[in-house]
C-alpha cells in the first residue's frame, strides 16, 4: 500500500468516526436518562417488593411482628395497657366482702386514711400479675396465632372491606385483647383476688397503625398490590437498556450496578432520619422505647433487603472491574490464572491425566462461563427472600466453579507430523 492510500484510508476513517459521533452521543445520553431513572426507581422497587411480601405473604408477616413479644419495651407497653384496663375494673369495695362480718367496722375506719396506699398496692399486684402473662409461654403462642389469624384481616382492613379480628375504625387498625384480659382475670382470681372473675368481658384494642391519611394508604396499598413484584423487574430491565445503549457495554455494566447499590444506600439514609422523625413527633404518653422497638422490628427485613441489594451491586461492579482491560485488573486475573496454572502442572506431575475433558472444556468455554453466571444469576433471581450471605455464598460458589473451569481448561497438543521415510542422505 502507498503512502496516499493510508492516508487516503485514514481520511475515510475519520470521516466515519465524525459521522458516528453524533449518535454515539445520543445513545450516551439516552444511557445517563435511563441510570437516573434507574437511581430513582431503585427505592421505591426495594419498598414496594418489601411491603408487598409483608403484606402478602402471612408467614412473612409473622416472621416479622413475630419477634416483638421478646421485646422488653413492648412487653411493657402492653401490660400498662391491659394492666390499666383491669385495674380500673376491680371493685375495691367488693374486696371488703371478703373480710370477716368483725372486722369490716375498723376496715372501713382505716379505709379512708390507706386509700392511696391501698389503690397503689392492687394496681401493682395487678401490673405484677399482667407483666407474668405477657411474659408468659402461652402470650407467645397467641401472638404468632393471632397475627396469623388476623393477616388476612389486616389485608382486608386496608383494602376496605374489614371485618375479623382487625378492624379499619377511626382511621386506625386495631388488636382486640379480650383474650389476654381473660387470662390476666384467670391468674389473679388463681392468685387470691377471687373478686376480678366478676370483671365483665372488656374488648379494649391494641393500635397496630393509626393516620388520619388512612385513605391514601388503602391506595397506596392497592398500587403496591400491583408494582409491588413488577417495579423491580422494571428497574432490571431499565438498567439493561441502558447497558445496551451505552458505547462500552462492560463498563456499563459496573456503573448501572454501583447505581442500584447507591439507591439501597439512600434508602437506608432515609430509614435513619424517618425513625428519628418518628420518634420525635410521638404522641405524649407513649413509651417510645416500645416505639423504637417496633419501628426497628418492622423494617429489619427491609434491612436485609438493603444490604443484599448493596452486596450484590458491589459485586457485579467488581466482575465488571475484573474482567476490563486495566492494569490492576490483568494482575489480578494474571495471578489467578497463575495459580490455577501452577495446580495444573503440579496435577499433571502427579501423573493426573484427564483425557478428553480438556479439550473438551476448551472447546466449550465460553458456553461453559456463561451458564456459571446464568446459574448464579438465577440462583439469586429464584431464592424467595436472598440475604446478603446468599449473596456472597453464591458469588464465591460461581467463582469455585469459574476456577474449575480455568483447571480443566487445556490447549489441544497438536499433532505430530510424520517424518517422510527415504535414503538417508534425504533425511
């Protein structure tokens, strides 16, 4: 080739490279769009998956409110309520049925002087008594079974149409704790105050969530109840766009997924301040260590999803990473090849033949990679609720079975060629 023809050649590469530039800028600011999107989508795919397992899955549900009952601050919050309830339906003056015809005059004249003294005493006992049985094995057990009793009415509640165990009144879903209150009357009438069997039946309520935005919330149920399991594939299947729009497709890959691990974080920002927020804004009278506890309890899963969408985001750029062309990239893919080498040869000294699995392998290795990322991508796709130790174990499984491949991966020898047999000199 002459001297004008390269640069007769370099001139139509230009040319091409000018002509293609506008739509690679294109492609690349269709790209940045959809990764912000993708930032902004991110929370609320994370809620709205979390709160529609909450919300539909009963076993979920239980798993999560489940746990309170061991909670300290809650134990007590509910005994003050049952406590109170009971206290205020003790009839002191029955107490004095009790005594003996001889002594009620002096009991009557003391009466008056012990009053307080008398009131403070019972509503201890009673507390003691009420603390006992929602501390009990037995609390426990109506716990899990009432929750899984009234999930569905809680379904129903903030869909509007109530009924049950839960009940949507007054802009607030409500326990009903009769049951507790029979059990409290039960061990103080087996504890010597025979006079709390003649406590009627008390249906007092226990507040599970109260706004007076009850409305927009059976909304927003309603539209979790349909997003809920598509807003997260729609933040997958923005992301792979953006991924196919982008000018390098690996580098991409990184980027989209350090864009959904910095969505988890903010999100996890947010759950800071809201429990801050609401904590401080709690009404007077509650106790805000059972506040605390609760809001704590209900969003540990939601937790769990934040850190395992994090793991899994910083893992994915890492491959990403790995697999590109920089330096510290190839020493690290350098030294692992290395090893993987060194235990190679050091099988074969051992006389460890394998026959025809390497080049088997080193025919289909590519085919054999991707269906080791397929698999550990459809592991964490398909596992019901991936943890972030999930998330590890299946990525240090993928890359046990990518070294595996590496090991048995071999270049075929090739083929002798025979010397043609002749006269010596020939030779």
């Amino acid at each position: 080739m002459t001297v004008s023809s390269e640069v007769e050649v370099a001139r139509l590469r230009q040319q091409v490279r000018e002509l293609s530039r506008p739509r690679s800028r294109l492609r690349t600011v269709a790209a940045s769009g959809l990764l912000v999107i993708v930032l902004v989508l991110t929370p609320l795919a994370i809620v709205a998956a979390w709160t529609s397992s909450i919300l539909g899955d009963t076993g979920r549900y239980v798993a999560t409110v489940g746990p309170l009952v061991t909670k300290p601050a809650v134990q007590g919050a509910i005994a003050d309520r049952v406590a109170n309830e009971v206290g205020q339906r003790v009839d002191v003056n029955a107490l004095l049925q009790q005594v003996t015809p001889q002594q009620r005059p002096a009991v009557k004249l003391l009466l008056p002087r012990v009053g307080n003294a008398l009131d403070n005493a019972l509503t201890s006992f009673v507390q003691k008594q009420t603390l006992a049985v929602v501390s009990s094995a037995w609390f426990a057990t109506f716990w899990t079974q009432a929750n899984e009793r009234i999930h569905s009415s809680m379904v129903k509640a903030l869909t509007g149409q109530g009924g049950g165990a839960v009940q949507l009144t007054n802009n607030a879903v409500t326990i009903d704790l009769a049951p507790v209150i029979d059990q409290v009357k039960t061990r103080l009438v087996d504890s010597g105050l025979s006079v709390a069997a003649k406590i009627p039946v008390v249906h007092t309520s226990f507040t599970v969530a109260q706004s007076e935005n009850i409305g927009a919330a059976k909304t927003g149920f309603r539209l979790l109840q349909l997003v809920g399991n598509w807003l997260p594939v729609l933040v997958v299947l923005l992301a792979a766009l953006a991924v196919w729009l982008a000018r390098v497709r690996r580098r991409a890959v990184g980027v989209a997924a350090g864009v959904i691990a910095a969505g988890a974080l903010l999100l996890a920002v947010g759950l800071v301040v809201a429990r801050a927020l609401y904590l401080d804004k709690l009404p007077a009278g509650v106790n805000s260590d059972a506040a605390a506890a609760v809001f704590d309890q209900l969003v540990r899963f939601l937790r769990v999803t934040l850190r395992s969408v994090a793991v899994l985001g910083i893992a994915v750029m890492l491959g990403a990473w790995l697999a590109g062309p920089g330096r510290r990239a190839a020493q690290v893919r350098g030294l692992w090849q290395a090893g993987v080498s060194a235990t190679r040869h050091a099988a074969d000294s051992y006389g460890m033949r394998l026959g025809p699995v390497d080049s088997f392998v080193h025919r289909w290795k590519r085919w054999f990679v991707w269906g080791v990322l397929g698999a550990g991508g459809l592991t964490i796709a398909l596992w019901p609720y991936p943890t972030p130790w999930v998330i590890v174990g299946t990525v240090l499984s993928s890359l046990f079975a990518l070294t595996v491949v590496q090991f048995l991966d071999a270049v075929p020898a090739p083929a002798p060629t025979e010397t043609p047999v002749g006269p010596v000199g020939a030779r």
